[in-house]
C-alpha cells in the first residue's frame, strides 16, 4: 500500500490542491495528515481525494470543530498522536515528537511534522520517521509532500512546488530510507 503524508499546509489552498492531484496520480490507497491545516477553509479541497484520509491536529488548527466536522467527511481526525495499522505495518502520526513523551514502542514509522523541514531518518530505536514538510511552503519556500510504502517499509519525499531559490533539492529530498 501506498501512502501519501503531509502536514503544515496553513490554508495554502493552492498547494493543498496540488497535493490532492498528486496523490491521485500515486494512486495512493491512504492519506496521513501530520497537523497544521488551521482552519476550516482548508479542507474543501481534500475531498477530491480518492481514498481514506487520517491525521492529527497540529498547533495552529484556529477551528477544530470546523476542521473535524469536514475532515470526517473524509476520514477520521483527533488529536495525536494517533496509532495506526495499516498493511501489516504500525504507523504512529504525531504533529511534534515531544507529544510523544518517552514512548518507544516499536512502531515501523512515525509521521510527525511542526518543524516545516522535509526529513526522512530514524531514530535511536531504528524507528523510520517521516517528516513530509511544509505544504503551504510559507517558511521554506518548498511545498513538499511524502510517501510511505507498506510493502516496502521506505518513505520518500517530493517537492510541488519550489521557491526557495536552492538549485539543488537537499539530499534528504532525493533520499528513501527503508
């Protein structure tokens, strides 16, 4: 299975439609949402959406009733972290990994966000966590998005949209980790 991840898109309407249109085209079978839609605006275009969605809240969600009431359309939303099965794999979905506190359950990938930077790595556990970035790429200037494969256990991320001015996308963007 494949899996589409983002998160802090911050009612980029126009990057949340490319990230839709994306994941179609991966035929993604799920859609991981990490946090940080902010308001209720944003979630209209997420119903072109041709699977499941789940996801957490993030720190700057301004509506969460709003926000849930048109992600549950969808999918599921709650606050994280979120466990999840899915293909045979333990999925963990948080928007910043202290709300994690100390757990080191052996989740095959944690999909967390918050920091805007696109990152794939593990930790001291092994664990393969997922940063899919910044899709609003109001910080950056890179609207990003990821994948998990659930057969594969490997993650890759992918740049929409780049106006960052950096030539070369940093090596974390070409890399997959399994």
């Amino acid at each position: 299975m494949l899996i589409g991840l983002f998160a802090d898109s911050h009612d980029h309407l126009d990057n949340i439609r490319l990230a839709v249109a994306r994941f179609r085209e991966r035929s993604c079978d799920l859609v991981v949402f990490a946090g940080d839609l902010v308001s209720s605006i944003a979630v209209p275009p997420l119903r072109g959406l041709t699977c499941p969605a789940v996801g957490c809240f993030g720190d700057n969600e301004g509506n969460r009733p709003g926000v849930a009431a048109g992600f549950g359309l969808m999918g599921e939303i709650g606050e994280g972290p979120l466990g999840i099965r899915i293909g045979g794999r333990r999925l963990l979905v948080t928007h910043m990994l202290r709300q994690m506190g100390n757990d080191d359950s052996p989740y095959d990938a944690i999909i967390y966000a918050h920091t805007h930077k696109a990152r794939v790595h593990r930790d001291e556990f092994g664990r393969l966590l997922i940063n899919p970035g910044e899709l609003g790429g109001w910080v950056t200037g890179r609207a990003t998005v990821g994948y998990y494969d659930t057969e594969t256990g490997t993650a890759s991320l992918e740049v929409l949209v780049d106006r960052s001015g950096i030539r070369e996308p940093p090596e974390v963007i070409a890399n997959s980790l399994g």
